[in-house]
C-alpha cells in the first residue's frame, strides 16, 4: 500500500519536476541571448557602429567579432592571431583542408552562451561539413531589400548577391565596409587580402526603433540533424554546422530569413503571397522531408514548448509564442521600412 501511493506520488510530482527544469533552462537560453544583445551595443559602443553580419565570403562571421565585448578576448585571439589582423580570415582547418587539434576544439567551444540547454547540455564542435566549427543554436535575422515583398524571385536564383552586397540587405546587420587587396577581389569572391575593414552602420541605420525589430532568435535544427552538417552550403539549411565564418556563396549557418512567396511551407498565411510561420517543434521538417526552396526558410524556432526566442535591437528579449502572423515576422526582420508593429 505505502509503495503503491509513493509510486502516485512520483508520478503525480515528476510532470511539475520537469516542466520546473524546462523552466529553467529556458531562462537560461534568454539569458543567452541577451548577452549577445550586450554584446552588439558594447560593440557599437566602441567601434562606433555595428557589428558586420560577417567580413566577407569565407572570412570571420558576427560570432567571432562581437567575442571582444562579451569577455572572451582569449577565444578572438586564438582566431585572428597576431599578425595581420585586418586579413582575418579562417584557416585551412575551418575550411575543410585541415585539422583542428584537441585544443583548440575546447578553447573555440568554451563560449558558454552559445547553446541553447534545451537542446545540448554543452558547447559542441562541428568537425564535418562545409562549416566547421564551434556550433551555435542562434542565427542572425536576415532580410533582403523590399525585405517583407516579393523578393524571392530573385533571391532563389541570386541567393549570393543579397548575403554579400549592403545595397541589397535591410536587415539588422550588414557586411562589413572593406578593403581588399588586389582591387579585384572583394566580399563575394573570397580571396585576395582584406587590407582594411570597418563597421558599415550604426544605429541609426535601425530607423525602425531598436525596440521594433528582431534581430537573432532561436536557430531551427530538426532532431534528426542534431550535429550533422552538410558538405555544401545547400545542405546547411537548418543543418547543425558552425558559425565562426561566412562559408561559402550561402552563409545559411550564420543568417537566414522568415521569406517566402509561392514556395508555402507553413499554414499561417496572412496575406495572399506569403506562407511564413516558425518551426512548431524539432520535428518539423526533418530530414525526411527537407526540400532546398520549399521548406530552407523555416529557419527559426526552438525546442522550448510552443514558443521561440528573440533578442530585439534594445538588448531585450522576447518570447513570441507559436503559431505567430509571419507578416509580423517580416515586419519585424526589416529595420527601416517605417512600420509600427506590435509584438506579441
């Protein structure tokens, strides 16, 4: 008898105990978050501009540069050495041409904000793929020009052109203003040398309000592809690769967009033309059903019940719970579009 109502009693207490612990950890992934949004104003702050969504095709992303002002000057270092450091770009062993040591896999995965506890208990490195490196469960907001219109179109075809060229990105974060060695090379190709770089914006390019835009949330990854990453940057859609470079002609493991028209992934369709909404669970879209143009867009959602993060332009961060109007998700992800919206 008194075993029988021990046995009710665990398993009355055990749903509270773990929703407690879900709790918790979600706590901590917001707190995640808004180190970074520390880190972007203490970035601004000093630099007199914002962080660059990445230096250029194949050189350091975000993730690296924002590093100095979150108090992990040790872990930019190890990355941009002491020689040259306007040229910093990855090394053979990030691009797939070399090996990293024991070492350095642990001092590149000791950013302890980089992982969301809901999904993995530590920092992971991604040793496979088109993107190695210390992976992360936060991505960057993208938006192209006419960010919340149909850009797709173009976008589909010329992916590249809008991750790489600043004419053609209203988003938070643009890619740096640089300088390259020949003159011939630049941000697309990924060669040469670049000789000088600087931030391209500052604040005021969020003419929105910082308090009106999003600017990172939490990363899409389906269950399934938990630490895999493709060996293209095709197959990097949601995949579980790292973060400390801009790979390739599609960076889709640093930034991504909510962006979709005709090709419909999502039942929240607000407006005629779109078909935009957050991953409702790691098993959506998984890898039984991933589709390069029709399913790449989901990119944001989480392993927290029902809701996803995201860190807003002031620093602050805001849990928007699931199903969310993918207009006000387009709205939200283009800084300069003279939208007031409401989040919710």
């Amino acid at each position: 008898m008194v075993i029988a109502i021990i046995g009710v009693l665990i398993a009355l207490l055990l749903p509270a105990v773990q929703a407690a612990r879900e709790a918790a950890r979600r706590m901590q992934c917001i707190n995640h978050l808004k180190q970074y949004g520390i880190g972007i104003h203490n970035f601004h702050d000093t630099s007199n501009g914002l962080p660059p969504c990445y230096l250029g095709n194949n050189r350091l992303s975000f993730f690296v540069l924002v590093l100095p002002f979150m108090e992990q000057q040790a872990i930019y270092d190890a990355m941009t050495g002491t020689t040259n450091r306007f040229n910093i770009k990855p090394n053979d062993a990030f691009n797939g041409t070399g090996t990293f040591s024991e070492e350095q896999k642990k001092q590149l995965c000791s950013v302890p904000f980089a992982y969301c506890p809901s999904r993995r208990g530590i920092a992971e490195f991604s040793t496979d793929g088109f993107a190695r490196g210390p992976r992360n469960d936060y991505l960057l907001i993208f938006a192209a020009t006419q960010g919340q219109r149909d850009f797709v179109a173009t976008i589909c075809n010329n992916w590249y052109q809008h991750v790489y060229s600043p004419m053609r990105q209203d988003g938070a974060f643009r890619v740096a203003s640089s300088t390259f060695e020949p003159a011939t090379e630049n941000v697309f190709t990924g060669g040469g040398t670049l000789t000088m770089w600087e931030p391209r914006d500052t604040m005021t390019w969020w003419s929105d309000g910082t308090s009106n835009q999003i600017v990172m949330g939490d990363k899409h990854i389906p269950q399934s592809l938990l630490g895999q990453c493709g060996t293209s940057p095709m197959a990097q859609m949601r995949q579980d690769c790292g973060v400390f470079h801009a790979s390739g002609n599609d960076p889709y493991h640093v930034v991504n967009t909510f962006q979709l028209n005709s090709r419909t992934i999502s039942t929240d369709l607000t407006t005629a033309g779109y078909k935009i909404g957050l991953a409702r669970g790691p098993s959506e879209h998984d890898s039984s059903s991933i589709s390069p143009w029709t399913d790449s867009f989901l990119s944001f959602g989480s392993y927290h019940s029902g809701s996803c993060n995201f860190l807003l332009g002031d620093g602050s961060v805001r849990t928007i719970l699931n199903p969310v109007s993918g207009k006000i998700l387009l709205l939200l992800s283009v800084v300069n579009d003279g939208n007031t919206v409401s989040i919710p």
